[in-house]
C-alpha cells in the first residue's frame, strides 16, 4: 500500500509555547528567578503570566498572541499590570503576531524573538544596575 503525502495543518501558535520559548534563555541566567503563574480557578485574575526577580527588580511579563491584528489583554490584567508599575516594579506585554511571525514588546516590533529577548534582558540588566536611593538609605 503507497504512503499518502499528507499535509500537516498548521496551527496557530499557542501563548504557552511562545512562553516557553521566550523564556528559555532567563532559565540558566543567575541574575534572573522567575515563576509561571496557571490560571486556576482558586488564583486571583489578572496576574500577569511571569512573576521575575531579575538583579532585584520586581519584573512582570503577560504574553499575548496577536491574532487579527488584536491583542486581548483583559481589564482585570490592565488594573494588575497598573497597581505593579504604581509599586515601581516593572511590567511588560510581549507579544507574538500569528500573521507574520513578528515579535512585539508594547507598541514595539521586532523581526526574531532573539531581538527582543536581548532588548529586555539588557534593558533589565541597565535598570537593576542604577542605584537606588531607598536602598541606600537602607543600608547606612
């Protein structure tokens, strides 16, 4: 009996699966601890997907799929991501357009997916490195 060429269908790509893969290269990073939160019933809405300790900052990432040239964030992440960023810890929506492979971090686009990998971690490593001056009144 001959093999039938089928063709695989292509599917669109899943929140968790660009999740994983953004987050791949934080995992062996030693300046960075993370958390990824599951959306279970019993869990507060609106928290955002990634809870990160990058070199003391308090970082935050929701990932979103574009699809038809639409980003779904709800209103209860809005007012989470808000009460975060009025703490001075930091939030970021990044997300992958299902249309043309593009990956965006807020209103900015990037090619590859490395790109903008390398623009947060070098935008986190930059901030973790300013000093603080709650800090340093902590200290004395």
């Amino acid at each position: 009996m001959p093999k039938v060429y089928q063709k695989k269908r292509q599917f669109p790509k899943r929140e968790n699966d660009f999740l994983a893969q953004f987050m791949k290269p934080f995992q062996n990073d030693p300046l960075c601890w993370f958390f990824k939160t599951h959306g279970e019933p019993m869990q507060t809405r609106g928290i955002p997907d990634i809870l990160m300790c990058y070199g003391g900052l308090f970082v935050s990432f929701e990932f979103k799929i574009m699809r038809n040239g639409k980003l779904n964030v709800t209103p209860f992440q809005d007012y989470t991501m808000d009460k975060i960023k009025k703490s001075n810890g930091l939030c970021f929506v990044i997300w992958y357009d299902d249309s043309n492979g593009e990956t965006g971090i807020g209103m900015t686009r990037y090619k590859n997916m490395e790109d903008a990998v390398m623009w947060v971690k070098s935008s986190l490593i930059a901030i973790s490195q300013i000093p603080c001056a709650k800090f340093k009144e902590l200290e004395n």
